[in-house]
C-alpha cells in the first residue's frame, strides 16, 4: 500500500556516460520477456495503482492514463 504520509519529493539522479559505458549489458531473468504496450495493458496498470491507493478509484487512474497518454 502506498504511504501518503511520506512526502513525495522529485530527485533526479545523473550518471556520468563514461561509467554508463562500461557497465555490462542488462538481462532479463530466465522465463521473463519485454514486449511493447498492447491495447488493455492499461487496465491491469489501472487495478494495480488502484489497489496501492495511488488513486481513488480505478476510474480516476483510468482517467490519469488517458490524459497522461495524450499530452506526451
């Protein structure tokens, strides 16, 4: 569950290239995969930041998704 009493604070974190250059190839575990966004993706993000709280209700995350989708 998310803790809303935590105050959220916006950090960026740099890297410099060079270090990002010489570190190994990321891979995925054995048995996972990364595939593209597919239409009704968004439904499972939505009963997932639902259930965290992050939103109200699933209606209002589904609402976040589709403007945040839109202003990109």
């Amino acid at each position: 569950m998310l803790d809303k009493s935590i105050e959220f604070k916006n950090i960026i974190m740099r890297c410099n290239a060079e270090k990002i250059a010489n570190l190994p190839a990321p891979s995925l575990p054995a048995g996972y995969s990364i595939r593209s966004f597919v239409k009704g993706d968004e439904i499972n993000w939505v009963r997932i930041e639902a259930s965290v709280l992050e939103f109200a209700s699933e209606a209002d995350a589904l609402d976040f998704f589709y403007k945040s989708l839109f202003t990109l």
